[in-house]
C-alpha cells in the first residue's frame, strides 16, 4: 500500500421520493440563492423539475435556471453559469441530471471564485482545484460517478479537447440518489454508465502497488456485481431492487474509497476522452472501444493481476488453463459483455474513421505519458488505438 | 436495498510518520487548546508521545494531558476528562491510543455539550448524539473501527453494564494511521483485533434485506482478507504491508461505507459486552465465543447466506455437500481460525463461569430484544450463552 489521505464528507440521501429532500439539504448546507443547472427537457417531462423547484421554494430558496448542458459538457456553457451566478449573486449549484450535469456545475462552481486561468491551471496543469461554491446534486443517471467523486470533465468545444481537473473541493456536499428516477433510462445509457462505473474501478484496480488485497478483493466483488447487474436493469427497467444496487455501484465506484492506497491507471480515460471530445460518442461507448484494446497491450506487465480480474470477475473457469489463456479469456468476455449490453468495441462499429489516429494519438498524450499501470508514450497509444479499429 | 443517508467526513491520514502531522492537523479542524487523551504507559515507552507532543508544541498547540483509559473504558474517566476540559477550557480532545481511548475521548467530547442525562438519553436510550467537541485520533491499535465510526462503547463499571452510543457527531474529525505503530501489538492483541473488525463486517453481512450484492460482495471480500492477514501478521509483525493492509481493514470494516442499504444485526456485540464488561476479558476475544454459537443458533433463518460466508470467506469447497453441511464447516472453520490465532471460542476456555448464564442473559436484553437478522429474546440469548460453555 501506498500512503494516502482520504476525505470524502459528501451526504448521500439514498431511496424513493428523495428528491423532495432537496430543499431542507440546500438550506443545510447554506444555500439560499440557487443556480438550478440540468440537461434537456427530460427532468420537465419526468416531473421531476417540478418536484424540485416545488421543494426548494418550500424552503424559501431562490433559484434562477440554467438548463442546455449536452453530454460532454462544455466550457462555453459553464462561462455562461459563472457570469449568472455573479450577475444574480447566487451562491450555490444545484446540478440536476447525469455526470455531464454534475460535471459542468462543478466548473461553474470552481470558476466562480478561481482567481488566475483556471483551464490553464487545472484542466492542461495538473494544479488540484482547492475552492469552489458549494454543489448539491440531484441524480438521474447512475454512472460517472460525479456525484461523490472529486473530478470534472470539460470540452472545450472550439479546440475539440475534453480534460479533467479535480480536487476535494468540487465533491457535492449532498447528493440524491432515488432510483426510480433512472427507471427511463434508455437501454444504451444503462449501458454506457455500466462501463463508465466498470472503468472507474478497472483504473484503480490495474495497479503496479503490492499488497493492495482488502480493496482488490473489494473492487473485484463491485466490478463483478455491475457486470451481473446491467444487463438485468435493461431487462427489468422498473426493478427498483437492481436499480438501487446499479446506482449505488456508480457512486461506489468513483467516490475513492476503493482507491485508497492504490495508484491507478486512468490511461484509458485519457484514450477515451479524445474520441468523445471529437467524434461526440458516449463516453462509455468510447471506454467499450478503448479498454478491451489497452488490456490486450499492456496484459503482460503482470499476467497474474490480468488472469484474476479473468476469473473473479468475468467468471472464467481456470481449471487446467495456461495464464496467457485465461487472461485472454477474460478480455473476451469483458468484449462479449460489452456486446451483449448493447456497446461497440471497435471504431468501426461506433462509425469512427480509421485515418485520425495518428492526430488522436498526438492529442491524447499532450500533457505527457498517459496511464500509471504502464505509462504509455504516443507509440504506445497509436498502437492501442489500432488495435481497437 | 433499504433507504439510507450516509455521511463520513473524517480524514483519513495513512502512512509512514503520519503522527509528526498531528499538529497540523488539530490546527486545521480547529483546536486550540487540547485534550490529550491515552492509556497506559505504552505510547511513552514507544516515545510516540514524545513524537506527538512535539508536533502540537510545533503548531503552538496547548494541551493538557488525561492518560489510564484501561480497555472497556468506563464512565467515571469520561467524567474526569469532562471536568478537566470545562476547568481548562480545552476545545479539542486528541486520543492517542486504540479503540478504548478513542471512545473514551467521544464520550468526554459528547458529555462536555449535551444538556441532559447523556447515560440515560443515548446509552440507555435510544438517542443519537448530535453535537460534540471536535475528536482527533493517532491509532495505535487496529481493531475497534472507532477512528471513522459513529459509535462508542462505554462501561458502567459501579454496576458492571457496558453500553454504546453514536452519531455523526462523534465520527473524528481526523485520524492519523500509521502502521508502523502497531508492530509492537503482541499475537494476542492483533487476534483480538482481528475478531473485532471481523465481527464488524459479520454483522453487517448478516442481515435479511434481500438485493444487497454490491455491499455483499465487497464485505465478502473485506473479510477474507482479514481471516488471511491476521496469522500473517502474527508471524511476521514488522511487515509494513500486511501491518498496513490489516490496518486499514480495520477501518473499512466500520466506516459504515459497506454497511450502507443494509440492517445490519449487532445481537453478537449486544451479548459479548456483558462479557467483557463483567469478566474484563477483551472485547475480541468475546466475540470468538459468542459469534459462533450465535450462527448455530441462528442459521436455519437463512441456510443460503451462511452457505455463502462458508464458501465465500471461509474458503469452504461447496463440491457435492448439502447446504446444511456446507454451513456447518463454514462455522467450524470459522472457530478453527479464531483458535489459530489464539482466542477462546468458549467460557471455559476464557476463565468465565458457566452459572450466571441467567444474570448475562437478562441483563444482554435489558433494553429489549437484541439483534436485527433474527431478533433475539432473553430465552434465545440464554440458549445461544449456553451453547458457548
């Protein structure tokens, strides 16, 4: 194990009708003039827009709106949120929505009070974000885990480049989590958030640090129960049992506690993130596409790790196999889940060109070696990328 | 899943010298003047003390020291270092030390704010504790859990009844872990501490709320690797990693983090305090005579989840056995591996009477029946002591 700090003091408010929680948790934590910020018009058609702004005028909490945010959020909007917030004098946000939501109104909250060219800073520097207003979330989409983690994710649209800054300041200071809200989910976005909450735990998983077993052991139950999980959410869309426990492993899978005394990887989040940034796909299609392809590169820097995750969380019998076998096997059936759950796993099959890699590459690497597992040069990358074509 | 909320804020510091921060980091959460809480004379001899008071003396930090906490902390030290903090105006209580201390040091914190007869509100009763002083921790001893929980055991010694209470409050503001410190726990203590933060993941497994697999699985995991790090640490007790890795195990195992969507049952630890608060014997080493007999005694309310903890933490090969017997060696096993260790799995073994069975029994449910996964009246308790003679 490696030495670490951890503190994570986000309140989660777990179940049915929590949502009408929400104004007694913004007045909780000093919010008194709210930025609602949300996606398209689907939490108006649900209800719930109406259940939330109906909780936070029954505590006297004055909201302005900022809807519009596309998945892959992007900087233009959250400038945007930054001059209402100042313009208005709000002084909390509360992000309605899926990872893209969450992730944008945390860059509003940063920007909010960053004195200095935060994007420069944070999200090409590699500085930790150490103040923000504060963020309470309400979630629709069980995926990317942002509303417990540390992270953010920003596109800036003109460029075509999507990064990532963090810091313990941008986790919520509340979440809500009511898993019937996720009961629509369209069975592609169930499957998008399986692999987005799969990578967040294979990228802590993969590990060059020795003697990490009770979260090993942790991780490898997590991993296997989403794997066991999404395919029953598309099937029985309206089984609140199967949708709490994939909501939670969302959560569970980014807020770091599994993490601790770990150092991961996250080489195929930097993959990723360049075909989302200029191809618009998902980012857990993208993550379908890249992981497969970086697993069979870099297996072989410990077949051991490669061959457990085979048989303790894609099931593969070992019994009378070689190790190159089973880790092979293993690879399969992650692709094979992938499949099964709706998801690409080649560029050719999410209708990416062949003849950019070379380009995606170059960006992907643009603030040095990516991955910590195997730090991977542009060399490495392209031939990942090809190996996903 | 069952509806929850969930919040831990504590910060957790993991690592080599960890304790050289301790200065900074009652500065940071606040404290001024502080309380500087421990037991027995160990943490001079080790010149941890030497190390920790330095470090307050670094910060400008006042304190004024409360040791002799003895294991099963009792009240009548809760109301000394109450008195002393209210004389001295001391704002901040820093328990050096295990389990004991720590709690010691949330009863003082709790009891030094609360308008009321805090005995007989949240010992006694039912009432959560909502306000404290700020507690910090340096852990000496992994096994309690206490550096990240919301409970604290205290004992009655005048009438020789141990009792627990909790709430957010009480959860430390900081705990600073440093495996090193624990290189010197003799076999016993580490036995002990191991069957504490074992018993910790037990009660939470064992529940009867269906569509936990997540925290299932994770738990699993959790406590397969404590019955595997345990004898290692016992036989090579200057190896940092698994010092390290039992450690952590320790606080995993009662943050809550896997405890969450579940009820957990707790009828194992309602029983063992009577022990350890009327024979003195260590609160691991009841728990290895009660757990046991508990599971015989209750297992048939659900054969599947105890064939689960057989084959699954206990390593049990389920090949062509009846559950009954699957069930059956998962228990023996578990005994066998509470002897290997080192601990008594029953009242002879430990020194303790076998004729006040009917006084422990009565006085195990005096604030009602015990435990959640099968609710336990006195009749069942008695039956379940018995079985442990």
């Amino acid at each position: 194990m490696v030495d670490f700090t951890f503190r994570n003091s986000c309140e989660i408010v777990f179940g049915r009708d929590t949502e009408c929680q929400v104004g007694a948790l913004v007045k909780k934590y000093g919010g008194r003039k709210v930025l609602l910020h949300y996606g398209g018009g689907s939490i108006k058609k649900s209800g719930l827009y109406d259940r939330v702004t109906e909780a936070l005028r029954r505590e006297g909490i004055l909201f302005e709106e900022l809807g519009g945010v596309q998945p892959n959020p992007v900087w233009s909007l959250v400038l945007e949120g930054v001059s209402m917030c100042r313009e208005r004098g709000l002084d909390f946000i509360l992000a309605v929505g899926g990872g893209s939501v969450i992730d944008s109104a945390k860059a509003i909250a940063t920007k909010l009070v960053y004195d200095g060219d935060l994007w420069a800073d944070c999200f090409i520097g590699l500085k930790k974000v150490t103040n923000a207003l504060p963020v309470g979330t309400v979630l629709t989409i069980p995926a990317a885990g942002s509303e417990m983690s540390e992270s953010m994710v920003i596109t800036r649209e003109e460029v075509g480049f999507k990064a990532g800054a963090g810091g313990q300041a941008i986790i919520p200071v509340f979440s809500i989590l009511n898993p019937v809200l996720t009961y629509t989910l369209p069975p592609y976005q169930v499957a998008c958030g399986a692999a987005d909450m799969l990578a967040h735990m294979m990228e802590r998983y993969f590990t060059q640090v020795r003697h990490v077993t009770v979260s090993d052991r942790m991780l490898e139950g997590a991993m296997k129960s989403v794997v066991k999980l999404a395919p029953l959410a598309q099937r029985q869309p309206e089984n609140y049992d199967i949708r709490a426990e994939l909501m939670w492993a969302g959560t569970v899978a980014h807020n770091n506690f599994l993490g601790c005394g770990r150092i991961g990887d996250w080489a195929s989040h930097g993959m990723e993130h360049q075909l989302s940034a200029l191809y618009g796909i998902a980012h857990g299609a993208g993550l379908a596409i890249v992981i497969p392809a970086w697993m069979k590169y870099v297996c072989e820097s410990d077949m051991a790790r490669f061959a457990r995750f085979a048989t303790h969380v894609m099931d593969i019998d070992p019994e009378g196999k070689q190790e190159h076998a089973v880790v092979a096997e293993g690879i399969s059936a992650l692709e094979a889940f992938y499949a099964e759950i709706g998801l690409p796993t080649r560029f050719s099959e999410a209708g990416i060109p062949s003849d950019h890699v070379d380009e995606l590459s170059r960006m992907a690497c643009i603030k040095g070696p990516v991955g910590r597992f195997q730090p991977l040069e542009e060399e490495d990358i392209k031939a990942i990328y090809k190996l996903a074509l």
